[in-house]
C-alpha cells in the first residue's frame, strides 16, 4: 500500500507541476518573453474640421486629458490635406469623411495609421458615417450647384468588412446627421427643413417630415424613439420660436406630440449619449450656450442646465468615463477648444484643439500593459 500511494503521490505531483507550468506558460506573450498582463485604454480622437485651405486635422487624448494635436501627422508622416466633416468608428476603424478634396480615410483606431482611401465618383460630398452590422452608411451630398434643388445626393453603402462600395441609395436633400432604428434610417436634410426616413431592405426613402425649420443633429434613443434638434441655418434662418428638441415616436414615424421644447438651440443644436442611448444631453444656445440633460423615460428636458459655456459646436460623451467632452469653436483662423466634465457638470480640463472642431470620437480596446 505505501509503495502505491508513494507512486500515486509522486504522479500527482508531475502532473501538477505540468499543469501549472502550463498555465504559466498561457500567461506568457509568445513575441516578449514576459508575463502578458492587459489593459483597457480608450482613444478620444478630436475630429478638426480645418480652414478654408483644407487643414483638417485629428486631436487625439488619453486618460490622462493630454491632448496632442496634429496627431493624424504625427503618425502618418503627412496631413491630411482635406477638410473634416466627422469620423465614426466602424469595427476597429476610424471611417472619416473629407471635402475638399472629397474622400473617406480608412484608419487604424488603435494607432490612426492610413489603411486605405476610398474617392472617385462614388464619393461626393460625403458628410457622416453610420455604422450598421458589417456595413457602414455614409450621407454624401452629391454635387451640389443650385441648393434648392438638391436631386443627386445619396447614401452611400460601405461593405466595412472588404472596406469598399457597395451601392448607393437616393436621398434628395442633401442628407447629413443619421441614425438609426431597426431597417430605419432617419437622416436630417440640409437643403430641406426635413428628415428623410430610408428603408435600407427596400434601398429607397419611404417617408419625409417637414418642419418649420432645420434639422440639426438626430439620435435614436432606446425605446427607439427619434430625437432632433431644430435649428436656425445660413439657408433657413428662423426665429427662436421655431427652434427647439422634437422626438418621432418610429413604431408609426409620427411626431409624438407630448413633447416639443422650445428652446433656442441657435445653429448648432448637438447630442450627446451614452452606450446604450438611456440618457442624452443636448446642447444649446440660449443664455450664451447651455448643456440639458434629457429624461428619455418621462420624455422632459431638464431646463436647469449641467454645463454653461458659450460657442458650442458639439457635445460628446466618453463611455468609459462617464465625461462629457465639449467643443468650442473659434471662427475658421482660430484653433478649438476641448474642455472636458464630469456628467454631473463640474469642469476637469480645458485645452487648444484645431480649427473647427466637428466631434470626438472615442474607441476602447484591450492590449498588452506596456
């Protein structure tokens, strides 16, 4: 019997000792040598529309709320040479969309490195980029030489996974912001006070809702109803009565008419929300430039405002965070700026980005700790 357990001991103290080399060694980054500890970071990339010339640029930011500029240079070793309108992140890359000239940059999100440009016929005045499954959606203006009659313009269809075209879908109007609920994309229009409601089974647009002014930013929230902000534009300037936050009610694409706030939201009326669209802030212009929050739930915007600031171009909100990023704009020959909040509104920085500021985009994801 000794001589038995002696064996059995001895076994289980072998295969002990391979077990945990084993797990020791799945522990191990094959290309170091060293223990494979990760970590999660967030990028918060700064989407700089640029001058007259051009100049489009991309801030970038990290934990810590250092902000580097010129950051799409600095890695690619040239600028962009094109004006920013957004930049969205579609899997693991940055789709961003460029006039003058017209084209839509295909980054690496993790470094900003170039993987591949799409231009040509194809892509005219593109404007946002909407992810959706393995495709992404870009609103692009067509050319455009008499605004108010805008026939040409389009979505155009991404296959993200091969990053090329696929088709494209008429939308007259010049669609801009987008956003989505099921087959459902609802776009604002800049040559129309409209929302186009696109049906992307059918590739056809099969509603317009008119308003009595322009449509600003747009955001599904997630009981699936559609915000929007209703804006004085250099094309459609109104008054403050007609400005203000609207909601469709997209089971039956109808205004939902419990709720219209008038509120002056000047020319930039933006969104901000978080993952899962449960809470979403809009920014606005009365009183020199206010952030509300909105209860999605009781359907009611908060007039008492989480931030005051003056020239807000666009408001964003970092998932990791829980922050909320702020852009100021400082005309077309002036850099931007960032300051960034807590959601509760208390001010944690403030820095210099490009000129024009148009969104931050922000993207997490997991890797080997330095």
């Amino acid at each position: 019997m000794t001589r038995v357990f002696t064996c059995t001991f001895i076994i289980a103290c072998i295969l002990g000792f391979v077990s945990c080399k084993k797990k020791t060694e799945t522990k191990t980054a094959s290309n170091t040598g060293k223990e494979s500890a990760t970590k999660t970071y967030t990028n918060a990339f700064i989407i700089n529309g640029g001058d007259v010339n051009g100049k489009g640029e991309i801030s970038s930011s990290d934990s810590t709320l250092t902000v580097i500029n010129d950051a799409y240079k600095n890695v690619n070793g040239a600028t962009i040479g094109a004006n920013v309108n957004s930049a969205t992140v579609v899997g693991g890359y940055l789709y961003v969309a460029c006039t003058n000239p017209d084209k839509i940059l295909i980054l690496n999100a993790k470094t900003l490195a170039l993987v591949k440009v799409l231009q040509g016929a194809d892509v005219v005045n593109p404007q946002y980029v909407l992810p959706y499954a393995d495709l992404a959606y870009v609103s692009c203006w067509g050319l455009v030489s008499d605004s108010s009659n805008v026939t040409g313009s389009y979505l155009l269809v991404i296959d993200a996974g091969k990053q090329s075209i696929k088709s494209k879908i008429a939308v007259p109007g010049g669609p801009t912001k987008m956003d989505r609920v099921g087959v459902y994309i609802y776009a604002s229009l800049k040559f129309k006070k409209e929302i186009s409601i696109i049906d992307i089974q059918m590739d056809k647009v099969v509603k317009n809702k008119s308003f009595n002014a322009s449509v600003g930013d747009i955001v599904a929230d997630s009981l699936q109803r559609v915000w929007f902000t209703l804006v004085s534009s250099s094309l459609f300037p109104v008054s403050s009565n007609d400005q203000g936050v609207g909601v469709i009610n997209s089971e039956y694409q109808t205004d939902d008419e419990s709720i219209l706030f008038p509120v002056s939201v000047g020319s930039a009326g933006t969104f901000a929300y978080n993952t899962n669209k449960t809470e979403i802030w809009v920014s606005t212009n009365d009183g020199g430039g206010k952030v509300h929050k909105i209860d999605i739930s009781s359907k009611r915007l908060d007039y008492s405002p989480v931030i005051s600031a003056s020239s807000i171009s666009k408001i964003d909100y970092n998932p990791r965070t829980n922050r909320l990023y702020v852009l100021k704009s400082n005309g077309a020959n002036a850099n931007g700026e960032l300051s960034v909040y807590t959601s509760s509104g208390s001010k944690l920085s403030s820095s210099a980005v490009g000129i024009l500021p148009r969104n931050t985009v922000f993207f997490t994801y997991t890797a080997y700790a330095d």
